[in-house]
C-alpha cells in the first residue's frame, strides 16, 4: 500500500516514542526520506517540554521525518510548523467532526470544547548529513479517554466521542491517509508563503478574547489572547504592552 506524502512507512505495535525512533533512523541515515513511523501504542510518548503523552490502541500517533532542505523549508518556518500541522489535522478529521468543533491551543495542541483533542511534537536532528525535522502527532480518534489517567479523562477528548457517524479501527487508516494529504498540502503552502495559511491559524485560534497566563521561565506574562501573527507568535495584550510569544507555558485563566 502506498501513503501520500511518504517514500517510507515503520508500523510497529508498540514502541516507546515514534518521536524517538525518528531521532535514531534519522541519525543512522539508512532509511528512505520523507519516512513516517507509525505506532498503535506509545509507552513514553512525549508532549511538548516534560510532559508525557498518553494514548492507546484507538489512538492515531505516529512521527514524520523529513529533510526540511529537500522540501524548500527554511529555518524560519520551523516556528510554525506545529501551527501548520494543526490546520492540517484539524481539515483532515474536519468531515467527522461537528462544524467549527476543532480548534488550535497555541502552540501545538488541537482541542474541542477546551480539551485536548491531539498534540503536536515538532523537533529539529543533528545529523551526519545536515539537519532533519521530525514532527510527531498523536490524535484521539477512538482513545478511551475513560481508561486514562485521571488527570486525561479531564482534560482530553476524542474524534469517536464528538463525531456524530460511528467510528471503527478501520477509521484510522482512513484518517491517516487524510493527515498526511493535507501535510503535504500545509507545508507546500507555508513553503510558498501563501497568506492564506497564517490567516487560516489565525481563525482557528481558541485562545482569542480569552485571559491568558503564560510562564516564560524567567518571568510571567498575562494578557487578552489576540490571535497568532503569521510568524507563528502568540499575540497577548497585556496592561500597559503587547506581547508577541514564541514559546512558554500557556494557562488560560477565563
């Protein structure tokens, strides 16, 4: 079977973090690129900074590895990379979903009635031949949120529990298929630099209009979220500035 987008597909019943597999392959350099790796199961799979990811057999998570040069993108895409693979799993699953139920949590998150509906891993490699991207998903699709950890059941969501057509494990080839369709899609756009693609994040943005609080390590910002700019930024409007973010952690507080 072919896949669109990639030269390469790993599939593999369990594996600790596709994220992680990407890293040595792309280190080892013996695999074909563009390459996904594919997984029903993750026992260490990883959110962005030190949070862990949960998922199970109804999950949808796998990694993309590619030469960001053989595709014509630039160091200053990277930024935005998570924001465009947002807009493409949120078009892809868009068919089962409710009108307007899916939405991006900046910076790599898209959620459904403020839980969390997948996540988003965008990481740069080292390697002998130059650098390699891996962008790492994994979206609820028939996850059984209520065999999670607690703190999962509260703040996550799935595709089966917000479709209104029943769901089946074939279901998740289908929607495989979709994510990376419109992958190739996103990143040839943000490679040509289409308006449209920032305009589109933008219109997705669940942090707009809402109070934001957002720890950057070394101190703390807060504000009214006013939309992603097309560099990738969080747009907060503080007291007295605006602040334009590129990374922090982001607690919404109304």
């Amino acid at each position: 079977m072919t896949w669109p987008f990639v030269r390469m597909l790993i599939e593999r019943d369990v594996v600790e973090s596709t994220n992680d597999l990407a890293r040595e392959l792309a280190i080892a350099g013996t695999v074909e690129l563009p390459l996904a790796i594919r997984a029903a199961r993750q026992t260490r799979g990883r959110g962005r900074g030190a949070h862990a990811w949960w998922s199970d057999a109804g999950s949808l998570t796998f990694s993309v590895l590619l030469d960001p040069a053989a595709h014509g993108l630039r160091v200053a895409d990277e930024p935005k990379l998570a924001l465009a693979t947002a807009v493409a799993l949120i078009e892809a699953i868009a068919g089962d979903l409710p009108p307007g139920a899916a939405g991006i949590r900046w910076p790599n998150d898209v959620e459904a009635g403020d839980k969390k509906l997948a996540g988003i891993l965008p990481e740069r490699v080292a390697t002998p031949s130059g650098p390699r991207l891996v962008i790492g998903v994994g979206l609820n699709v028939l996850t059984r949120i209520a065999d999670a950890p607690d703190e999962v059941r509260r703040l996550a969501t799935s595709v089966a529990d917000l479709s209104t057509n029943p769901l089946t494990s074939e279901d998740l080839d289908r929607l495989f298929r979709a994510i990376l369709e419109q992958f190739a899609d996103v990143l040839g756009r943000l490679v040509r630099e289409d308006p449209a693609l920032p305009m589109h994040w933008d219109r997705l943005d669940r942090l707009r209009g809402r109070r934001v609080r957002v720890d950057l390590g070394p101190r703390i910002v807060s504000g009214i979220g006013r939309g992603i700019d097309p560099d990738g930024a969080l747009v907060l409007a503080g007291e007295t500035e605006v602040f334009r973010l590129f990374g922090g952690q982001v607690f919404r507080e109304g």
